[in-house]
C-alpha cells in the first residue's frame, strides 16, 4: 500500500486511468469484432462501415497508447486487405 502523499494521489490516478482505458479498448475491440463478423458473412458493404468505425477507434487507441502504434496498423491493413478479398 502507497505510504506516501504523493504515491497515494499516483495510485488514485492510476485508478481513475485503468477505467478509462479499459473503457476504451473495449470500444476498440467492438468495433474489429463487428468488421471480422461482417467479414465472416461475406457481406462486404457491412465489413466497409465496420470498418470506417474501427479504424479511427484504433488510430485514437494508438496515439493514447492503449495499443502499440504498429499492432494498430498492422491490424487496419489485415483488416482491409480481407475486405478487398472480398470483392465488389
């Protein structure tokens, strides 16, 4: 347990942080999941919209450093690549 001030206000915020976070990667992993099940179903225009949500949640998740910077784009490129796949 934190004995000091200063590590008990470190420990707040780290709390109050750890809610936001998690917050916001569960939005991040909503919306991959709604592009890979459009995916899975073949239905290309429902992968498109997916992912005209996910890719900007996983561009924020990334400058906040919820996810690394290259796991982020590694992630929108597979994603996109496997819409293309699709066809039109």
């Amino acid at each position: 347990m934190a004995n000091t001030k200063s590590a008990k206000k470190a420990a707040r915020q780290i709390a109050r942080r750890t809610v936001i976070n998690k917050a916001r990667r569960t939005r991040v992993r909503s919306a991959v999941r709604k592009v890979e099940e459009a995916i899975s179903a073949g239905d290309r225009a429902a992968a498109v919209a997916a992912m005209a949500e996910a890719e900007p949640a996983l561009v924020r998740a990334a400058r906040t450093g919820i996810v690394h910077r290259n796991a982020a784009q590694r992630k929108v490129s597979r994603l996109v690549h496997r819409i293309a796949k699709l066809g039109k």
